[in-house]
C-alpha cells in the first residue's frame, strides 16, 4: 500500500515537517525522509530550537568554540540555528530545483521580541536572510498588524517569507494581499517574480484548544436545553472550519485579471500552509487536522510524532473544500451561543508570540548559563 505521505502529492498537498534539530542532520535521518519519505521542507521556530539546543550534547563543540571567540548568548544561538538551517536548505536543495522553486523550503523565525516593531523586523530579515544565504530559505515574520508592511516590503525586496501566527481569516487575507503588492511594485520596476516564494501559515489546533475551553463553560448553564446542545455539537469544529473558509479567501484572492497580470510575469501563488497540526486533545483523532484539509497549493507541516500517525493510518482525500456549508454554519453557531471568534483569534496571536517568547527567553538564558556567554538583555 502507498504510504499517505507520498499520496498527498497526488492533490497538489506538500508536507514538511514542523522540527529541526542537529542530531536529524548528522544522523541521516533528515536526508531519509527527504529521500524515502516525500518530505517537501521544514520549519523551525524558537521553542524546537530551545528543545534541540538542551535536550543534546550536538551543539556543544560548536558553542565552546563561540565562546572562546567572545561571543554572547544571543550570537551564540543565532550560529546555531543558521548553522542549522544551512545544512537542512543544502539537503532540501534537490527538492527545491526539482519542484522549479515551490518546495524546497526551510524556514527560520527571526526574534519574537520584534513581533510589533516593524523597522526592527525587516533589519533582522534582511540580516538573517543575508546570513543563511540559500535560495531556499523562507524567513518567519509573524503576522501582527506589524508585520504586515514588513512582510509587503521583504517580499518587495526579493526576500522570500513564511508569515505565522494566523489565525484570523481577515488576517491571512491581509497577508494575501501584502505578497500581491509587493509583486506588483516589482513588476512596476522590471524586477523579476518568479522566484519570491511565500507560504502563509494558518493555525488550526490552538483554535480548538481555546474555543473547547470557552464551548465548556457553557454546557450546562441555565439557558436553553437547545443552546447547550448546539455547544456539545461545537466541540472541536471551529479550527477546520476556520482554515476551509481561509482557503476559500486564497482561491478568491489568487483569481481575476489583477492576479492573472502576474501569473503571466511568472508569479506563484502564496501557499497556505496548514500549522499547528498536532491534536491536542487526546480524545480527537490523532490525523484530525490533516485529513480534513488536502487540497490544491497547499503545505501541510506536521511534527514527527504527527507524520509517524498519518503514514500509518492517514486517509488521502481531496477534502478541503468538502463541507463548506456546515463550516459556514459552525461558525455561525459559534457566534449564537456567545463566541466571538474575532476575541478568540486576537487572544491566540498574542499568546502565540508569548509562546515563542517564552522559549528564545529560556533558552538564551540557558545559553549563558551553561557556557559561560556574557548575558545580554532581551530584545524589546
């Protein structure tokens, strides 16, 4: 039997794995899953590089040497990770050609303390791409009111970009729109569009994870019995609901004459890429927020605990526009027992450069505890 892995190709579905880590690339196991199973690219953030970082002894020759060369804890860290996602971009490099510059891809975040300054986002952009230096790297900007004329002028600029932290349909939209700008101001100058690549990474399970909490509480109030069934039938529906009328936004956006005026200048769509795949609750089904979502142009990134499960039981469907009347109608409900998904995906951005925040903080603290690096303060 085809391993759903590779099936996922056959709807026009890329999957790259949410991980990265040393022990992957000296081991090979990352040059196997490039090779034996389908994988497409990778994405990093700060809280796979804090587990990566402690968890092994890998990286230790690297940081003695960095140390000895005066270097402080955040230098120290910033090596590592470029060292990192060099050595992964030289792995997925065959991809890259291969796919003519669609997959390939190998993202790294810059600092999460510049997720609301967008002068200080695009200086590290421009620094971080320059470092890594391979034309399959992506850049991570976080999709923050902020960051979106950062993202328009990086894309502008040629830079290639991986936006996270969607949540919000307008968001992704507004996003969608920044990448189209930008290829228009560089067509307006003659500068080619044919290799600015972005992905625009929506998120799904911490969706659940919230909306589930507040669908809870309202179970067993003294409202109507009909009510409280509507938010039994609720529980953990929202994220799919959400991403398919996303998806319905790309295919909106990514049509008509403006988009066409490019395609013939050799533009690529921006990808929705399918993030926080992992279920969180054990009562769901550990594939829940793969299957639903295959379609055309789009990236589906997993864990690897994530990527064992689908290889072995996933189903391989062409599922992403299935259902749209009951999406439209989940979310609607949503709003009739008194969720207000607009409140829900603004807390998840903002906890979700916390999360990120929480980690790099740990980790560069970690960083000059165990080698000795001269503290710095964090990034503001």
């Amino acid at each position: 039997m085809t391993n759903p892995l590779l099936q996922l190709m056959q709807y026009d579905q890329s999957y790259w794995l949410d991980d990265l880590a040393r022990g992957m690339i000296t081991s090979g196991e990352l040059q196997q899953r490039v090779t034996e199973q389908g994988l497409r690219g990778i994405t990093s953030n700060p809280s796979t590089f804090h587990k990566a970082i402690l968890d092994s002894q890998d990286y230790d020759t690297q940081i003695e040497r960095l140390v000895n060369e005066g270097y402080d804890a955040t230098q120290i860290y910033e090596h590592l990770a470029v060292t990192d996602i060099q050595e992964a971009c030289d792995i997925l490099q065959p991809v890259y050609t291969d796919s003519d510059g669609t997959d390939g891809f190998v993202s790294l975040e810059v600092s999460p303390h510049l997720a609301h300054d967008a002068e200080a986002t695009m200086h590290e952009v421009r620094r971080l791409s320059k470092a890594v230096d391979r034309p399959n790297v992506l850049i991570k900007i976080p999709g923050t009111p902020a960051g979106i004329p950062a993202i328009e002028a990086m894309l502008y600029e040629g830079i290639n970009v991986n936006i996270t932290l969607l949540f919000a349909i307008k968001d992704y939209e507004a996003v969608a729109h920044a990448y189209i700008r930008a290829l228009e101001r560089r067509v307006a100058e003659n500068l080619p569009i044919r290799n600015v690549a972005s992905v625009a990474s929506f998120f799904l399970s911490r969706i659940d994870v919230l909306v589930d909490e507040l669908l809870s509480h309202r179970l067993h109030t003294s409202g109507s019995k009909g009510d409280g069934r509507r938010a039994d039938q609720l529980l953990g529906q929202t994220a799919i609901a959400n991403a398919k009328l996303a998806y319905q936004s790309f295919k909106h956006i990514f049509a008509g004459d403006r988009w066409q005026a490019l395609t013939a200048k050799g533009a690529r769509v921006q990808r929705p890429l399918w993030a926080s795949t992992s279920t969180k609750n054990p009562e769901y089904r550990d594939v829940r927020y793969i299957e639903p979502l295959i379609g055309p142009h789009t990236v589906t990134t997993m864990p690897a605990d994530t990527i064992a499960a689908f290889a072995d039981h996933g189903v391989v469907e062409l599922t992403v526009e299935a259902n749209l009347d009951q999406a439209h109608q989940s979310l609607r409900d949503l709003e009739s027992v008194g969720i207000n998904l607009d409140y829900v995906t603004q807390r998840l951005q903002d906890e979700g450069v916390q999360k990120f925040i929480d980690p790099y903080d740990a980790l560069m603290d970690a960083l000059a505890t165990k080698c000795g690096a001269p503290q710095v303060a964090h990034r503001n």
